[in-house]
C-alpha cells in the first residue's frame, strides 16, 4: 500500500512538508504500540533519514522503543555521529548491528532460483538473514527509513536491501555482493530489476511477509551549486513504493553524458568517506563515464583504510584491486577469500578493469599502501592545490591551460554513464 508519494525533480521538500506528509502517512496506518526504526549510518547522512527518524519520534514518542542502524558490515556509529546525524533523538535508543552474531535467517532462497537469475552464474542457497531484534523485539512497525540512490550491489539502495542486507548476516551480505559482482555491475546499476534485487524480492515475498515493515524513502539530488535538495518522500510497505522513488531518482541521480570523461577529480567528503570500501563509489559510479585510456583523480583526505572491518581490510591489502578475473581465480584457490565474498566483490567493483587510470590521494595512506592494492598515488596535498573542489562546478570544468576536467563533489549521489557505454 503506498501512503505517500510526493515530489519531481524539481522539488525541493523542506522540513516542514516532510513532516506533514510522513505524520499523514503515520495518521492512515493506525495506532501502534511498539515501534522500531532502521535507519542509515553516517555514510547516508545527506539522506534526510536523521531528520525523518526524529520526525517519527515525534509522532511516536515512548513507543518508539529502538533504533537500528542497518550497519551492514560498516563500523557501529560513535555517539558524535549519531548526535551529528539524527540530531535530537535520544542516544539510548540506538542499538548496535553486529553482522556475525545478531543474525536470525527467516529462510533460504533456493539455489535453482539464483541459478536461473544469475544467468546459471552461480548455483549457491541465499540466506535470507536479519537481525534478531526484527522478530524477537515484539514490534507491530518496523520502519525503514534511508535514500533510493543508485548501487553497485542492489542496482538502487533501500527498500529490503536496508533489510537483508544492513541488517543482515556475514553469509547473507557475502552472497548478495558476490551476485552483483558475477553479473556484472555495469548490468546493475541505476536499475530497479536485476539479479540481486530478485533475490531479495523472493525473501520479502516468501520470508518476510509476517514483519511489519513499512518503508520511507527520499530522493536527494544537488542544484547546480551542489546543495543538496530533498526530491521526493515516498512511504509505503510493498514495492510499489521503492518503484515510485526509483523512476524520481533516475531523473535526479543518473547522468546521462553525450561524450566520455578523459579526466574526472571527485571529492570525498571526510566526514563520510574514511575507506576505500566507501570511497570507491567514486570508481564504481564513474566507471560508465570514462573514457578508455582516461584518468580518475580521488581526492579523499578522510581515508585511513581500507575496509572498515579489520578482516576486510587485510584482505584487501593481500589481493588488491587487480581487475575481475584474477580476483574470480583468488576467489577459486584460496579459502579466505573464498569465505569473504563480499570482500572479493568489493575487489572487482574497486577497478577499472585496467581501461582507465586511477590516482588515489588519501589524507591517511601512505604511497606504499596505496601503490600496494594497484592504485596509483597522488599528494593530497599537491592535488588539492591543483583541483581545488572550491573552485569547481559540478560536471565538465575548463582548466586555466584549457584541459577540460569533470568534476563530482560527492560520488555517492550520483550514476555517471556516457550514452554509448551504457547499456553494452
């Protein structure tokens, strides 16, 4: 049942006209007694879904007994970034996911259905896993709050991905990134129907039907001085609703380009960007864009690491981001990659597949560790001289020498294609 759909790509929704309409969608679903919210990490945080979560605290008060930040394998949040985030909501609430311990699996997807979606890819069971606070906490709403933006794993972000796999388990996460990387995340990005968004919709429609979730979801899109507008709000608790946002979200969020980008800077915001797990949204959501033989420039003066996860992180600095088929054959001949397969779907989505350069200039990487996972190194310091992000526009950029450079101020709310890539 869809509750809310509002907005166009040129809507720009302010606080108060969220607040109406997600307290009108509250007022048709009812009285309730026990409610728990799942909402994004810092990494979402332009998502609104703070605001939004405080809004449903508002209305709920007491009842709103728990939150949840569906963490997938991200780092828990620390009390400055919950405060950051979702700004007055009391602290107390917040619970921690712990991907490898908290897990419940309501049931598993057949492997012949993963078999027939995946192109006879892969003929593995999924695991449809979530926390065990979903069906132990005695809850009669669940709400799912966070942003419908393109995705290297799910095609778009939310909807039950924000179920089974931020709060899902080790197996589960694994799986359903390695399904992504099989089938080819160029075939996945920036659409709704895909491999791994069916096998989710077969959990939701086979598993899941007996938990109360309904879902609030925004599209958030910058003007052309890269504030960031809030686009569309849309509630509801079957796919109708994620299917709404998804048709706003690829008028806002997907670029279409009439030519290849030869070089691309794109910044990442250090207060969401600490890791190349997270930061190499600026390759992935590029990749369609670049021009063969081009050069990608990250500026990303937050990153520290590698994989938020100690166990990912090491094993990103033993295989690097050396391109497809040489991560399938680690994956193949070694038992600890072959255990962590959402680490190897991070290797293939993190290169470029050796068709264009990547210059990584980390705040808090040495050249060693960056050169080390097959990125080339450049100096912050020295770069940010050169691509000064204050200086730029977001897209195409002339430079004073007449080198024309395509800028991105925040990889993470976009999907960049050139028209003659895309589709291939």
């Amino acid at each position: 049942m869809l509750l809310c759909s509002i907005g166009n790509p040129q809507a720009s929704l302010s606080a108060e006209e969220m607040k109406k309409a997600l307290f009108a969608a509250f007022e048709k679903l009812g009285g309730r007694k026990k409610v728990l919210v799942l909402g994004p990490d810092i990494t979402r945080m332009y998502s609104r879904a703070g605001e939004l979560t405080y809004m449903a605290y508002q209305f709920y008060g007491e009842k709103l007994t728990d939150i949840l930040p569906a963490l997938g394998t991200h780092v828990p949040m620390t009390v400055d970034e919950i405060k950051k985030m979702y700004g007055q909501t009391p602290v107390n609430l917040f619970r921690k996911h712990n991907w490898r311990t908290d897990i419940v699996t309501l049931g598993n997807v057949p492997s012949d259905f993963v078999k027939k979606v995946t192109g006879g890819k892969l003929d593995f069971d999924w695991p449809a896993q979530v926390n065990k606070l979903l069906v132990e906490g005695g809850f009669d709403l669940i709400l799912s709050i966070g942003q419908v933006v393109p995705h290297e794993v799910a095609g778009m972000a939310n909807y039950n991905k924000n179920i089974f796999v931020g709060t899902g388990g080790q197996e589960g996460i694994n799986r359903s990134h390695f399904i992504g990387a099989v089938c080819n995340m160029e075939n996945i990005m920036g659409r709704a129907d895909n491999p791994v968004r069916k096998v989710l919709n077969y959990a939701s429609d086979n598993f899941a039907k007996h938990l109360p979730i309904v879902y609030v979801q925004t599209v958030i899109g910058p003007d052309a001085e890269n504030n960031m507008k809030t686009r569309g709000l849309f509630v509801g608790d079957d796919i109708e609703c994620f299917n709404k946002a998804c048709e706003l979200c690829l008028k806002v969020n997907f670029n279409m380009l009439d030519k290849p980008i030869k070089k691309a800077v794109v910044n990442l915001d250090p207060h969401e960007y600490k890791s190349t797990w997270l930061g190499n949204k600026s390759i992935y959501r590029t990749r369609m864009a670049m021009a063969d033989n081009g050069h990608l420039i990250v500026l990303a003066p937050g990153v520290k690491e590698f994989g938020e996860d100690q166990q990912i992180d090491s094993l990103i600095r033993k295989y690097g981001y050396v391109g497809t088929d040489k991560v399938l054959a680690a994956v193949k001949n070694n038992d600890d990659l072959k255990a962590n397969l959402s680490a190897a779907a991070h290797l293939i989505h993190g290169s470029s597949e050796g068709r264009f350069k990547i210059t990584y200039c980390p705040g808090k990487l040495t050249k060693q560790e960056i050169e080390s996972v097959n990125f080339d190194y450049g100096d912050l310091d020295e770069m940010m001289k050169l691509y000064n992000p204050a200086n730029f526009r977001n897209g195409f950029n002339t430079m004073p020498d007449g080198e024309e450079i395509f800028f991105i101020p925040n990889p993470g709310l976009g999907l960049w294609a050139y028209k003659n890539r895309f589709n291939q």
